[in-house]
C-alpha cells in the first residue's frame, strides 16, 4: 500500500494564544510536529525491525517486523514564507518532504495540501490530511478505513475521534470534539445537517462496532483512498472557498470535504476504534473557554 500523507505547518512568534501557530514559545509546537512525524514513521514506516540469531547461533540478525501493516509512506510539510520551524526540526529530512507554497491568508495553508493531493492523485493508495499537532498510532488504521468502505462504499468517509491525554494529576483521555447539537441547535442550512443514513452496525474482528453519522465532523484531519480523492478532486467545489465552516483551519480540514461526502464516526460507546491523539492537552485545560469560541464561531 502506498500512502500520501499532507501536513499543513505554520508558526509565527506572538502573544497570541488563539492557536499553537501563533506564541511565544515555538518548542510545544516542536514537540507537536515531531510527534507527528515520529508517530507515523513509526506505526507505517518501513524501518520495522526485530533481531534473531542466525543458524549458527553466533550472532544477531536483524529482520523486517510488521509487514502485513507498514506501507510505503511519504509524508509532506507543507509551509508558506519562512512562517515554520522546520530548520529545528531533530527529525532527519529523509523522513518528509518540504513544499512552500505562496498564500495571502495562512490559516488557508490547507489549501496547498489539498492542491498537493490533487497533483498526485493516481500515485497512491490512500491520502491524508492532518493538522501538525495530531499523533496517529494505530497500525490498522488504514485496513479500517478499508473495512468501512467495502461495507458503505465511496460516497462515505469515516473520520477518527479526536481525543487528548491529561498531562499531569490524573490520567484521564477525553474525546475533544463535542457533538454540536449540545452546544447549539444545528442551523438548518449547515452541509452536516442530515435525516438519512444516520448509523452503521457491523462487526470487526468478532466485536461489535456502531458508527454514527457525525454530529461534530471535524477532527483536524482527513483520509480518502484513490477513487475518493478522484470523485473530490473532480467536483465543481473543489478549491473553492467561499463557503466556510466554522473558520479557515477547519473548512480546510472538514468542510470541503461535508460537501463531497457523508461524513461518518465511531459512536463513543466504542470511540477507540479510530481515533487519532490531539498532541497538546489545550481542550482539557481550556475546555469551556473552547466551547464558548466554538459558540461564537457558529452564531
């Protein structure tokens, strides 16, 4: 399997606090990219090893582990200007590709990566999208997202759940993104407002698994396999922004793609059956603060 993966980066000094882009202090956001890169390459990357000692017993060979789930990944950064931190990167640059692309408008950085999926869009098997602080760790991540469409088909996309650690007391994991309908009444003209369809009962690997139409599609992230991408990529709405959702960082992410398909979630009854890390703790710190930004955001 050959897998694109696109991560949007930007990191401008300030005193803002509104993102992780934009601070005082560039090291969380270090720790965040370097998370990402070191999560992937680790769980889908090539360099899987164990070691065994040879016929003669004399000394230790080292084999190829995990090749039933490692897949030819190439992952790329995607910047504008010099807005990044890539030069104190401490992750070798074999492991990523660096593409600059010209935009007014950074929080539209996206844009550039989804223009990058569309220029390689008969090379791979699956393509993604995901925000520089999420940490994917889940080797079957893709056979799931297989799974989900030979079950529904195409015209479905299964986001993970989105969820973060507590980073210090107690160790608690909370699923971040909030249903909207318990923070507000959905707005009639919103892409997410559906009546059909609304869940899947299937099974995998001998367990039950209910997966709901997602009342919250946004998860910072996104993967679609070859025909996905080409069904995308090919439609009227494709790089067209003058419709948002919520804001520029999360149309990117969510809202073009509510427009092409139905957008699908593990139920929290079994949330961990995809799901993908939220590298910084800032919803469990500023929980309701966030939801009075998303409250503001949507009126």
């Amino acid at each position: 399997m050959r897998v694109l993966l696109t991560i949007p980066h930007f990191f401008k000094a300030s005193d803002s606090e509104e993102h992780g882009s934009l601070g005082r202090d560039p090291q969380p956001r270090l720790e965040a990219l370097t998370a990402c890169l070191r999560s992937l390459h680790a769980t889908f990357g090539l360099s899987q090893a164990y070691y065994h000692h040879d016929e003669d017993g004399d000394r230790l060979v080292r084999q190829p582990a995990n090749e039933t789930t490692r897949v030819h990944l190439d992952v790329a950064i995607c910047t504008t200007g010099s807005f990044h931190l890539l030069d104190r990167l401490p992750v070798d640059r074999r492991y990523y590709h660096h593409k600059s692309f010209h935009i007014d408008n950074p929080k539209f950085l996206g844009a550039g990566c989804h223009l990058l999926l569309k220029q390689n869009r008969d090379r791979y098997d699956y393509y993604g999208y995901l925000e520089d602080d999420l940490v994917l760790r889940d080797p079957y991540f893709f056979n799931k997202l297989e799974w989900f469409n030979q079950q529904v088909g195409d015209e479905a996309v299964l986001q993970p759940n989105r969820f973060e650690l507590s980073s210090e007391g107690a160790i608690e994991k909370v699923y971040v993104d909030a249903d909207f309908e318990s923070i507000l009444p959905l707005r009639k003209d919103d892409v997410h407002n559906f009546t059909e369809n609304t869940e899947i009962i299937g099974r995998f690997l001998g367990s039950p698994i209910r997966i709901v139409r997602a009342r919250n599609p946004h998860s910072g992230c996104f993967f679609l396999n070859r025909r996905q991408l080409a069904s995308w990529t090919d439609s009227s709405s494709f790089m067209t922004f003058d419709r948002q959702f919520i804001g520029p960082l999360e149309t990117c992410a969510t809202g073009k793609l509510m427009e092409q398909f139905r957008i699908y979630k593990p139920d929290f009854k079994n949330a961990n059956f995809l799901e993908i890390q939220h590298f910084q703790p800032w919803f469990i710190r500023n929980w309701g603060e966030s939801v009075r930004f998303t409250y503001k955001l949507l009126e």
